[in-house]
C-alpha cells in the first residue's frame, strides 16, 4: 500500500537520520562546481548563529527507510561532504565524541538486521560512489581515480574545499566553532520535504522539479526520458549503455555527446534545433503530433552510429571507416565543419561511402570559398539530405537537395582569387593547391607575405590596400617553420628569410623572381592558385 502524499518541514539532522538516501539513475551526477560550492558555504556561514536557516524543498519518493532524492541531490551531497569535513576536522583536534555525533546522525547508520554500518547516502555510479564513500571513510581519495572534469573530480574539490574554509573558519577558536557547526546542521537548517508515493511517477516529478530554477541540461533530460520510457528491469542497463556513451565523448576532451544525439536525430526527423531537441523527442509543445522515437530505439541507434561517429571527431581512432573517409574527416577538421556528420554517417552506411563523402566535401570548399557555409540554412539541408538518404537508400536521392552548394568553375576561381578569408580557409586550400589532393595532409605553417604590420617597409603595398588584399589567398606562403622568423618587415627580407623556409611543394621560385611585393603581385598570384586550386576542386 503505498504512504499518503506527504509535505513536511524538518531539520537537516532529523531527515538524515531518518532514512537510506539513494541517488536514482535518472538523475543528473554530482555537478556543482567551486562556485556553486562556494555560494552554498557563504550563505550557510553567513547564517551560522542567526537561528533558523531554510534551505529548500527535496523532494523524495519511495517507503520505509529506503528513499530516492527526485530532487535535491547537489545540496544533500555536499552536506554530506561538508558533515565529512566537520568529523574530520573534529578528530583532529581531538573532539572525539563530536566526531562520533556527526558519524552517527549524518554520515552513517546501522542495519539492524544484520549489524552492518551503511552509508547515509548512496550515488547511483559506483566510481562516483566510491569516491563519496573514501572521503566520508577517511577524508582522502587516490589521485589516479580522480579523472579530470569527472563527478569524482568535483566531489573530492567540494570536500578539499569545505575541509580548508572549516579549518580557517575555526582557527581561533576551533572547539567551540566546530560545536557549533555541528549544531547548526543538525538542529537549525531546515528543508522542505515533499514525498510522493509513486515511485513510477519520479521520473515525471523530476522533469516538473527541474523546469524551475537552475535547468537541467539537455543531456539530463534526455536521460532522464529514456530512462523514464524503459522498463524498470532493463533500467540499470540502459543507464550503462548511456553514461558508457557519454564517457567516450569525455575521453575525446568533452566533445558534445548533445550534439551527437540531435546528429543521431537529424537521421530520422531532418533538421531539429538545438533549442528543441528535447521538446521533439519527448513529443512536447509544437512536436507533440511527431513520429514517435522509441527510446529503445534511440540508445540503439547511439550506440550502432558511435564508432564512425568518434572517428569522425578523431580520425586517428580505429572504427569502421576506411583510409579515404578518415583523410575526409580529417578535412572537414580541419576546416571546422561539423553540422556535416549527419549527412556523412548517413552515407557511411552505402557501398560507395567514401567516393560520395567526397563530391560532398567537394561541395562544402566550393560553398565556402564562394558564399557562407556558417548559415543555419545549409546545416538543415545537410539533415534533410541525411534523412532523405536514410529514407529512400538512395546515396543520389539525398546529394540532389544539395546541388544549390555546388558551385562552377568560374564562380569558384572569381572569388577565391580576391577574397578574403580566415587563416584556417587559406591554410587548408593552399594546402590541397600545392598538394593537388582534397585530403592534403597538415604540412607547414600558412604566414602572410606582406604582414598587418611595419606600413613604412612596404612602400609599394601601403595599408589602405592592407585591408583589401592581405588576408587573400595570393598573399600567403606555407613555410616548414611555425614562428614568423625576424627580419621579414620587407619584400627582401621576406625573400632571404622566409620564402627560403617555404616547405618544398610551394612556389618559391615564382615568389623569388617578383622584384617586390604589391597588391598586383598579390592579385596575380590569387589568381594563379585560383586557378590551380579549381582543377582541384571543380
């Protein structure tokens, strides 16, 4: 029979010592980073001695002395880890009995059953866990298990960090602080505790929680629905499946695992935004009359995509894709392109994947060089031609949506040879010029012939054509040395120290035989490579 709908107000110690907390897998890790830390500690130590201090609504579910936090976790963890930091700044100066109060009512409790002593509170992964508990059992944790941005990481600086304003805080009169912290905890920090009777229905309370106040991110939502949607005996594996995910995005230096899931998502519905990814998923709001994304099906299809996906964020990694694929994904890095995977993985999946991969690179460069690739307008033509593809099976059903990107020859050569572009664009299509391939591998460093700086050492390429002329691709050499060497402010200097440097593919002996360098030399030799590079690309 499940308990009345209950609402109560209480103190820190009395919930705590009340019951078995446990951290439910459809919640968010430990996230709080030092400054929410840092607030939390101002403002309790600001009430400290003021009387009462309310702290604010948790929300539980469950029976009996077993409860799972729907809402409230951050604050009842670093509770947790702050009554650890008060025991052991107690031990250490030697406030025993003080130390044992905190164990008992605050950290840990007795199974009477079977005399064992228990955590107060319980993280849902393990590794996470581990960690709560080496730090409530003796204050420290092995560095090694500390893996950088992980809940572990921000769990052990939470502690470190509450354990060192502890101890300044009690410099002066350690016993009688100490005392009264403990106090304060125990008997003047209140809550707010809601505790609904169904357990099923959490998942839902937590969503309604968290819409309030500081959001929930896209990611712990999105967990939180699949979750929600799986039945509860294939819960604790759909929640590896998940965070196992999550984990490989982490190792590539956070990458957004958000942004693949909507890439996973484009496949499927087209282009969604990122505003409403989880509003269309979860068919809410403008997307409640959407096909239905089975959130079985979801995590099946996060985790078939996942190697070639990785791949395409680190070429170096092994997977699926062949050498050609990866020399494109090496590209598209470079050129910083990502709103593109959609459409790659959709055609990673036909016979003739590498070949199409790159007519869509092709068309990428050509749309770049020639107008704006940084649009929304061109992200959801990829997603459209990902799903179209996806669709229909067919590779050419889905480039066809794209042929608007596909420019001419001579639109392509009467822009590159006079516009200009960023350091990355020009780095990347000298390269493929002089190496004549689309893939070209990242040899040398791109410097500008005539820099944005010293007007007066270049009598024939004043500033006023500076602006025009010297970000475009004739103004540019790639050089085997990554520093701009000294004494280069002028033509000369630049032909002794710098076009002497060049790597061995460029067109030195054609820069040397200019007798100085002006914004015609400049328009010649774009024009040149304007050339060059079309029979690369066009």
């Amino acid at each position: 029979m499940n308990a009345p709908l209950n609402a109560s107000a209480t103190t820190i110690g009395a919930l705590i010592s009340s019951a078995i907390f446990e951290i439910p897998i459809y919640q968010r890790d430990y996230a709080w980073e030092k400054s929410q830390v840092e607030e939390f500690w101002n403002d309790l130590s600001n009430a400290l001695g003021q009387g009462p201090y309310f702290l604010g609504l948790i929300v539980l579910t469950g029976e009996g002395k077993r409860k799972h936090v729907v809402d409230g976790q951050q604050r009842l963890v670093t509770l947790t880890l702050l009554a650890a930091a008060l025991r052991e700044e107690a031990v250490a100066i030697g406030r025993r009995a003080l130390a044992d109060k905190i164990e008992s009512t605050l950290l840990r409790s007795m199974d009477y059953a079977t005399d064992d002593i228990v955590p107060r509170i319980v993280l849902t992964d393990s590794r996470t866990n581990d960690t709560l508990q080496s730090l409530i059992d003796s204050g420290s944790i092995p560095s090694s298990d500390l893996a950088k941005g992980s809940s572990s990481e921000r769990l052990n600086s939470s502690f470190v960090y509450l354990r060192e304003r502890l101890s300044e805080d009690h410099n002066s009169d350690g016993f009688r602080k100490l005392g009264t912290w403990a106090e304060f905890i125990n008997e003047q920090l209140y809550v707010a505790v809601f505790e609904h009777p169904d357990e099923a229905a959490a998942y839902s309370v937590f969503e309604v929680v968290n819409t309030r106040g500081r959001q929930l991110t896209t990611a712990d939502l999105l967990k939180n629905y699949i979750l929600r949607h799986t039945p509860s005996g294939q819960r604790d594996a759909q929640y590896d499946a998940w965070h196992s995910t999550a984990e490989k995005f982490e190792e590539l230096g956070g990458q957004n695992y958000v942004q693949y899931i909507r890439h996973i998502v484009n496949l499927r519905a087209g282009y969604v935004l990122p505003k409403d990814l989880y509003n269309y998923i979860a068919r809410r709001g403008d997307f409640s009359s959407v096909g239905e994304i089975p959130a079985a099906e979801l995590m099946e299809d996060l985790q078939h995509w996942l190697p070639v996906y990785l791949q395409m964020i680190d070429p170096t990694l092994g997977g699926p894709a062949n050498a050609d694929a990866l020399g494109i994904f090496e590209s598209l890095n470079e050129l910083r392109v990502s709103a593109v995977r959609p459409l790659l993985l959709a055609i990673s999946a036909k016979e003739s994947g590498a070949q199409s991969m790159e007519r869509v690179l092709r068309m990428i460069v050509k749309r770049m060089v020639v107008g704006n690739l940084g649009a929304s307008s061109v992200e959801r033509k990829f997603a459209e031609a990902a799903r179209e593809i996806m669709r229909s099976g067919s590779v050419e059903s889905g480039l066809t949506l794209l042929q608007d990107l596909d420019h001419s020859r001579d639109e392509f050569v009467e822009a590159l040879g006079r516009r200009s572009y960023n350091r990355d664009v020009l780095a990347f299509i000298r390269r493929s010029t002089i190496l004549k391939t689309v893939t070209p591998d990242p040899v040398g460093t791109l410097h500008y012939i005539r820099p944005r700086q010293s007007a007066s050492t270049w009598p024939d390429f004043g500033d006023d054509y500076l602006g025009m002329w010297g970000s475009t691709l004739g103004n540019t050499i790639l050089a085997k040395i990554a520093k701009r060497p000294r004494g280069v402010n002028n033509w000369n200097g630049v032909q002794q120290n710098l076009i002497s440097k060049a790597i061995p593919e460029e067109r030195s002996a054609i820069l040397m035989a200019y007798e100085t360098w002006t914004p015609e030399s400049v328009q010649r030799e774009g024009l040149a490579l304007a050339e060059a590079a079309a029979d690369v690309w066009c």
